[in-house]
C-alpha cells in the first residue's frame, strides 16, 4: 500500500455467538474497556460492540450473527474467533482500488455502515484468504 493512503489499525473482529458472555473475558481478564454499547448493523447482518485498552489507539471488534441468515453464521459455527483485520484510511475508494490491483478480491465495495455513523467500509479478501476491512477514517474522537 502507498504512504498515501494513512492506513493504520483499527480494530481486530472477532466472530463469537453472542456477545454479553464473551465481553465478560475481554474485560474481566485482559482488561478491555467497552467502546460502544451492542450495535445492531443489519446490512451486514451482525451485532457488533468495540473494546479498547487503556490507552491503546485500536480497538477488538466482537461480532456476532444477527439470525439464522446471518452472514456471519458460518464463522460462529466453525468456532475460529479470529475473523478479519480492519484498517482505517483516508481515502476508502483508492484503497480499495490499490488492494484490487494488489491481487485482493474485492467482497463488497464502499457501503455506509451503522458502527461508524454512515462512514463507509469495504471488504476484500487477500490471496492467503485473510479477511480484511477498510473503514474511512473519521473525526478526531469517533470510533
């Protein structure tokens, strides 16, 4: 990726059933603090909620499906927490662009997501199958 992009992390997603129980880990034992409360987002048919270490500049991202049709379905079952990698950039069209031409599979273009108040994502997944996001970046203080 090029310089020009400001890509930095965002957050880790990891796919767990429902979220309240697994939070309990997250906080309890490594000491994450919540972010958000549980946010529904139906276009990408999950429950998501954000965690952060004191001080750290990304986040962990627990997602869990939403239903039976839910997208994330298959991830649950298959019990691999580890699901995607997301990264915040400045310009969220010429990355996904620039990811394209790097030989990604573009998953869904740039799409207004309920998490970040209508700022956008895409996805893509790269040659060795990692699952990555691209968030656009937001405001100074926003998720």
């Amino acid at each position: 990726m090029s310089a020009d992009l400001s890509l930095a992390l965002h957050h880790v997603g990891i796919v767990v059933p429902e979220i309240e129980p697994a939070s309990e880990f997250y906080v309890s034992v490594l000491g994450y603090e919540p972010k958000t409360a549980v946010i529904h987002d139906p276009t990408q048919t999950a429950f998501v909620q954000f965690f952060a270490l004191p001080g750290a500049d990304h986040y962990v991202e627990l997602v869990a499906p939403d239903g039976e049709e839910s997208k994330l379905l298959n991830a649950s079952k298959k019990k691999i927490p580890l699901n995607h990698l997301c990264y915040r950039c400045s310009d969220i069209e010429a990355a996904t662009a620039q990811m394209r031409d790097q030989g990604c599979l573009v998953l869904e273009e740039p799409v207004a997501a309920v998490a970040f108040d209508g700022r956008r994502i895409s996805w893509l997944i790269t040659g060795e199958r990692l699952l990555v996001e691209l968030v656009e970046r937001g405001p100074e203080g926003s998720l």
